[in-house]
C-alpha cells in the first residue's frame, strides 16, 4: 500500500486508526514517532522543523518524515480605517457585522422539512465576493438608510501569509514533525537512537530553541522508568513469597535462578518470531517470573518429598542414595512437571496462533512466556537436582560406592 500511494505532495504515515486516535491525544503526536520543535519565533521553528524533516528523511528505516508548515496559512484581512468609520458614523463593530453579513453570510431564519431543519443563510453572490477587488466594491449600507458606501472606503482589504494554527507547548511556541518508520525491522528505541544521532551531527539548534522527541517514544520513556521500579519490587516480592512458603533462603534462591534462564528462551522466541523489545513483551517477561516461580516450586516439591521418603526409610545411609533419591523425585515425576508445564503453553498456544484485532499486542505478551517455559524446564530438569545434592550432600557420608539398580556399581 505504501508503494502504491506515493502520492504527489502527501505523506504517508501508516497507523491503526484507534492507536493513531490514542496517541495523538496523550502526545499530541499522530505517528509513531513525533518531534516537537519549540521556541518562540514561528518562522525560526518552521525553518527548523524543516531541516529535522530533510534530515530524518535519510535515516534508515524512514518511510515518511513532514514537519508543520507553521506560518503558510493565507488569510484576507480587513484592515479597518478607524479615520474613514468616524466620517460615517460608524463603530469597529458596525464594520465588522457589515463584513461578517456581507462576505461570510449570516442566517436569518430557519426552515423545517419535516424533522430536518436548515438555516437560512444571507450573503452576497459569488461574482461580488470572488476576487479582492470585488470585494473592494461590494457596498455596504450605513445606518438608518443614510445610503451605501464601497467596502474600500472604510477598510483596506489584502491578502496575508500567517500561521494556519498556532501550536502551544509548556508556554512556549511549537510545530511538530511527524515520523513513520518501519516498525517490523526497528523498535522505537533503536530507530529514535539512530534519528537522534543523525539529527544531533547535522543541526545545531540556536539559542532559544529546543526539540522534544515524542510519540510512542516518550510513552516508552515513561514505561521504562516505571519498570525500573516495578521489576525489582516484583522480584522482590516473589522471593518473599517464595521464602515464606519454603522458609529457606537456598530454596527461594534456587526458584530464582529459573528467571534468567527463562530469559534465554524468551529472547530466543522473540527472536526467531521477529518481535522487537516493547511494552507489551515487557508484560509477557513479567508474567513469566511469576510462571518460573510455579514451575520451580513444583521441582522442588518432588525433590523435598523424595528426599524426606528415603530418609524416613532409613535409606540416606550414603551419597549414593542421596543420588537415587533425587533421581527418584526428578526423574521419575518428568510425567506431572511436564503436564504442568505443557498446561501452561498450550494455554498460549491459541493465542500464538490467532490472527483476530488484538492478536499483535497479545502474541507479544504470550511469545515470552511460551519460550520461557520451555528453557526454564529444562532447567529445572537437568540443574536442580545437582544444585540441591550439593545442598544435600553435607547429611550424609561419602561412601566409597553403593549399588544401583541392576547391581551396577555407582560412585558416590
């Protein structure tokens, strides 16, 4: 579509009309990505907004870059000659309703066709009003039937160039610069790093004058310093709950380590999915600690029941049987670890799958736990028990050897 509306002096900028609605109203920004020039000069802020344009243009990634032209708007004024409305006899006011009736129309009535009403408008023809020395002509009648004088008698009338719309930010005068980039190859992070640069080497802003880079970006920035607390508040608080429920610090500390080799996992699906870093993955990562901490507690569950069955038997005598204990409660119990585990991704699965409004920002929640679960199983699988036979193996001697199953000696 991008390639086959390239349309003479239009930008594109492709976006989800409710997504498009939502940041425009939080940033003022309508693109994924938004540069707000500010000063206090509008020719000076539209010079500017036109070099960023040029500028950001040629970074790679950029499908469209259009800054505001802030001062190109064109007016008809109407400059009053007070001088000339004192000879008549006539206000400011009475000048300007006798421009306002004449050229812009003013309704006089209201006419009712059924249950639909239309106002009746009163101005003059088009061949009076088209061009400025029409208007210059068109008489206007003075008060209490004194007569009629030409519009240029008591007004100078002239084209102007102005400001369409006078954007305002923190106090200050502003026009924006709209970006759309190709969000399949970069996230916003990236692309705004690399505008950044570009935009910093090539322009050197006056004094006075300022540039704020907006958009999706500065709701990332917002993000990102709330996650900077509550990613720790949130390990925190699972290793309390982990803690309080296991009463021991090594225990809640070995749960804990699942969450960095989750993390492997979910890169490598985001990877392979093409999914960039954002604040819908950065939810699925959060959840995914949680997932961890369920999956790890359930490991440990079988490790501590097999352990105290054996030593309730009497059958702890060596570190060979501290061995066949643990294999017993995480080899053995593959079948309940892997139901649990493969409950919670066929859970998501539906989800990896859907292709219905939403579908996006939901895969990007559930692809991280998806992969997550798989390598923190693994994990848990082939490093927990060894980590909790060091723990372990300190109850027990080290018997020179003890025989396994088969009757094939096993080194303690």
């Amino acid at each position: 579509m991008n390639a086959a509306l390239q349309l003479p002096g239009i930008s594109n900028a492709w976006t989800m009309p409710i997504k498009g609605r939502l940041d425009m109203l939080s940033t003022g920004i309508r693109t994924p990505v938004g540069i707000k020039v500010v000063g206090s000069d509008l020719a000076g802020i539209e010079r500017l907004a036109k070099e960023i344009e040029a500028v950001v243009a040629k970074v790679p990634g950029t499908r469209s870059a259009y800054a505001e032209r802030a001062a190109s708007g064109y007016f008809l004024d109407f400059v009053l000659k007070r001088d000339q409305l004192a000879r008549y006899g006539l206000s400011v006011d009475d000048a300007n309703t006798m421009v306002l009736t004449a050229v812009g129309g003013e309704n006089q009535s209201t006419t009712v066709e059924g249950r639909e009403r239309y106002g009746i408008n009163v101005r003059y023809a088009r061949a009076y009003r088209e061009d400025i020395e029409a208007l210059r002509r068109v008489l206007l009648p003075l008060p209490s039937g004194q007569g009629q004088i030409p519009m240029g008698a008591i007004a100078e009338v002239k084209l102007a160039q102005g400001p369409s719309m006078i954007r305002d930010e923190n106090g200050l005068l502003a026009a924006y610069v709209f970006v759309d980039f190709d969000t399949s190859k970069f996230d916003v992070g990236t692309y705004v790093e690399r505008a950044k640069a570009a935009v910093s080497e090539s322009i050197k802003l006056p004094t006075g004058y300022s540039m704020v880079w907006s958009g999706q970006y500065e709701n990332m920035l917002r993000v990102r310093e709330r996650l900077k607390l509550i990613l720790p508040v949130t390990l925190v608080l699972i290793f309390g709950l982990l803690y309080m429920n296991t009463r021991s610090t090594f225990k809640a500390t070995l749960v804990m380590l699942a969450v960095p080799f989750s993390a492997v996992g979910a890169v490598w699906l985001l990877w392979a999915l093409g999914y960039n870093i954002s604040i819908a993955v950065w939810v699925g990562l959060i959840a995914l600690m949680g997932l961890d901490a369920e999956t790890g507690v359930f490991m440990l569950l079988f490790l501590d029941l097999s352990h105290d069955e054996y030593r309730r038997k009497g059958l702890l005598r060596t570190r060979a049987d501290l061995v066949e204990a643990i294999i017993h409660g995480a080899v053995k119990r593959v079948r309940p670890k892997a139901m649990t585990v493969c409950a919670a991704i066929l859970a998501l699965l539906p989800i990896m799958w859907s292709t219905g409004t939403g579908s996006d920002l939901m895969k990007r929640i559930a692809a991280p736990m998806v992969g997550g679960l798989v390598t923190s199983f693994l994990m848990e699988l082939l490093v927990y028990p060894p980590v909790y036979f060091l723990w372990k193996r300190g109850e027990v001697p080290a018997g020179a050897t003890a025989m396994v199953e088969g009757g094939v000696p096993a080194s303690a």
